[in-house]
C-alpha cells in the first residue's frame, strides 16, 4: 500500500451501537467525493488497496440521502409526464 494510504489507515476503538461494545477496527480518513466534506472509513479488518479506493468513491451519508432522493423525485416526474401522453 502507498505511504498516503497508510498515514490515513489507523487502528482506533470505535463503539459499536448494536453490539453495546468498543471494537477494534481500521479507520480510514477520507473525503465525500461529492461535497468535499471530511468522513471517516470503519473497516474490521485491514482493507486491501482495492477496497480502500472502492470506499473512498462512496459519497457520505447525507449526500447519499440526497442522491435517493433525486432519484425518488425524477421517477415522480418522469411517471407524472408519461400519464400525460
């Protein structure tokens, strides 16, 4: 793995809600790709690079809550002007 990706890649305690218990995992520090925003990565076990990259295009929580949305808000328009013709 590059140097980059090991100074962003840390062991931390994280608590995990579902279980009521701290955890052990690899954080990544990333970046949402779409607002820029600062995020944090959990991972169980090491990731590999490839799965370092795959998570670091994934867009944060609120931007991805968004993104659905959209979705939701093209299809309802998308149905509203196919009843139309």
């Amino acid at each position: 793995m590059g140097s980059e990706i090991n100074e962003r890649l840390i062991k931390r305690i994280v608590f995990d809600p579902e279980f009521k218990l701290d955890r052990i995992c690899w954080v990544l520090d990333a970046v949402c790709p779409v607002c820029q925003e600062p995020l944090e990565v959990v991972f169980d076990d090491r990731p590999s690079e490839i799965e370092i990259i795959e998570a670091e295009q994934i867009p944060c929580d609120e931007c991805l809550g968004q993104a659905e949305k959209d979705e939701v808000m093209d299809a309802m328009i998308k149905e509203l002007f196919d009843r139309k013709k």
